[in-house]
C-alpha cells in the first residue's frame, strides 16, 4: 500500500467522524443562526485542523510499507488524534448556549459555565419547554423607571439580570403577549440605521445580543419562536482606534 492510499483511507474515516460531529453541533449545541455566532464555526475549526488536516498528513509522512515499527507509529497518531479531537469536542460542548435569556433589550447566550461561575443550578432549565438552549425572558418591573434601574443595579452589585434564574419565564405562544415583553424594541430599533432597520421583516422583534464571543442585534422571530437573523454592530473600532492611549 502506497503512503498515499493509507493518507486517503484515514481522511475518509475522519471526514466520516468530522460529519458526525459537524450534525451534533448543528442540530444540538448550536442549532440555527448560533453555530455562525456564538462559537459553533470556531469550535468546528479546531475539529477540521485535527480531524480532517492534521491526522492523514501525519499518516502520509510516516507510512512507508514494510517500516520496522510502522504499526506502532500509526497507533500513537490515531491515539494523538483521539485525544486532540476529545479535547476539542469538549471546550465545543463546555462552551454551548443552553440558555437564550431576554433580559430588558438584550438577549443573553448564556453556557453551562456560567452558571456554575455564578452557583446557579441548570437544573431551572428543564421546567421550560422547547429543546435546548432553552428560549426565555427575565421578568421585569411594569414601570419602565423601575425596570431600568432593576437593569443598572444588577450590573453594579455583580448580579446580572441574565442570571437571575429566579425571574426566567418562558416565552409565551400568544404573540401579542410575546411583543409585550420585548417593550424596549422600538428604542433599540431607533438606536440602528435605516439601512439596517429596512432588513427587518414583519415577525422580527429587534434585540441587542451579546455573547461570548459576539455581539450585535437578533430578529426573534415571533411566528417560529426562535432567532432567525444576526446583524453585526455598526460601528466597529479600528485597529489605530483600539490602540489609542487614553487621555
């Protein structure tokens, strides 16, 4: 067997593995607009680096047909692989939403660490329906005044409202109980161009999002339930902007 067909045979079985992964990432710890915005695509990169590139290149440089320990060498690439691709798969799966919290104009992708960063218990998260990340809002005070300053001290006293558990409440099926919750969405619709706003469909409540490794606006789609669109932030500091010293 040439090094060639051997590179060709371990690319087949890992792009077999890789396609495994990529529908468990898809389909459950990033379904939808999330694998695009919320660390899904940087997590399936670190896989396809390890899976699909650096394992048969490794193969292709060490197979040579007849080599004395060439069994051997082949193990310990395979085992190198397994463990990589484990460690990958496992910062992906730590690093899941499992949770979209609403929280006065924003919408939270929250992950299991920072549940645990805060001593919240997942377990709230089962009573709400829906599949995971689960979709909810955080109740907040009728009075708009009383509202904005229950947002402003959670920031202050270390205890955000995304993380209030105790306030989650699921997200109604009635859509007029729905638009109610998202009372700040005209004032974040004000606060974005015309250009962007003319993107905006009918069933779109506009939400800033924010996320670990993201953040700009969401459509939460009020006929399907779901997020059905991102748009990026506006404005964007340049290079020469993030590197002025400040006066």
């Amino acid at each position: 067997m040439s090094r060639w067909k051997a590179a060709a045979i371990h690319f087949s079985g890992s792009l077999f593995v890789y396609l495994i992964l990529l529908a468990l990432i898809l389909l459950l710890w990033y379904p939808g607009v999330l694998f695009s915005i919320d660390g899904g695509w940087t997590g399936l990169r670190l896989v396809i680096g390890v899976d699909l590139i650096l394992g048969p290149l490794l193969t292709l440089m060490v197979f040579k047909s007849g080599k004395p320990g060439l069994k051997f060498d082949l193990i310990c690439i395979v085992t190198a692989r397994a463990i990589c691709m484990t460690a990958g798969m496992w910062v992906v799966y730590k690093e899941r939403p499992i949770a979209l919290v609403l929280a006065y104009d924003t919408f939270y992708s929250v992950a299991a660490q920072e549940f645990e960063e805060f001593e919240k218990d997942t377990a709230v998260l089962d009573a709400f329906p829906g599949s995971y990340p689960k979709i909810v809002y955080v109740e907040m005070p009728e009075s708009d005044v009383a509202a904005s300053i229950a947002f402003m001290r959670g920031q202050f006293i270390g205890d955000p409202l995304y993380i209030q558990t105790d306030k989650y409440r699921a997200m109604p099926d009635d859509l007029d109980d729905t638009a109610g919750i998202f009372r700040m969405e005209e004032a974040v619709r004000r606060s974005v161009s015309d250009e962007m706003r003319g993107k905006l469909n009918e069933s779109c409540l506009f939400s800033k999002f924010i996320s670990s490794v993201t953040g700009g606006y969401v459509c939460y789609d009020r006929s399907k339930g779901e997020l059905s669109e991102f748009f990026e932030n506006e404005y964007q500091p340049t290079e020469l902007e993030l590197n002025e010293p400040i006066e």
